[in-house]
C-alpha cells in the first residue's frame, strides 16, 4: 500500500488506526513526510484518539469510532470528495504549505 501511495494521486484513503505491520498513524506520518496530501478516513476504537495527537491535521479528514454504521464510512468518503470537488486540496491547509484562512 505504502508503494502504491508514493506513485498514485488518491482522492481518499481510508485508514484503520491498528492495522497489521504498518499501523494507519504511520502512513498518515509518511504521506505527510514524502509530499503526498491526501484526505484520509480513520477508523478506529474508543479510547484510541490520542493516538491521533501528532497526525498532522490537514491529512485526517474524518475519525470514525468502532463499531461504526457503513453508511458512515460512506458519508465520510463522499465528504473527502465534495471537499476536492469544491476547490479544496489536501494541501491547501498542509502545515507548511501556506495555511488557508
């Protein structure tokens, strides 16, 4: 995923804050270090938020608590979209990258 993250544009990732090898934290933490501003989704268990604290910002679009209702998840990747949709790139607001207002 992470190979596939370097080489294409995605106007959405979805991302489960505990995941196997690689957790979603640290992708967020590589996007953000290689110059790939996508709009990320995470999902992820009660109590876990704080892990959270140092993503940068502008990369989490959306938090979703487990268990959560698919038509959520769904909600949240049709906002990451209308967002690109209506003039507003991942990296607009990146730190960094000229903060919008």
């Amino acid at each position: 995923a992470l190979s596939r993250l370097a080489t294409t544009n995605y106007s959405v990732v979805l991302l489960d804050v505990m995941m196997p090898g690689v957790s979603g934290i640290e992708v967020i933490r590589h996007l953000a270090s290689t110059g790939r501003h996508h709009k990320c989704v995470v999902l992820m268990s009660a109590g876990r938020e704080s892990l959270l604290g140092d993503a940068p910002p502008a990369l989490v679009h959306t938090k979703l608590r487990k268990p959560f209702n698919i038509k959520d998840v769904v909600e949240a990747v049709r906002g990451c979209v209308e967002s690109l949709v209506n003039g507003e790139p991942p990296f607009d607001n990146y730190p960094g990258k000229g903060r919008r207002e």
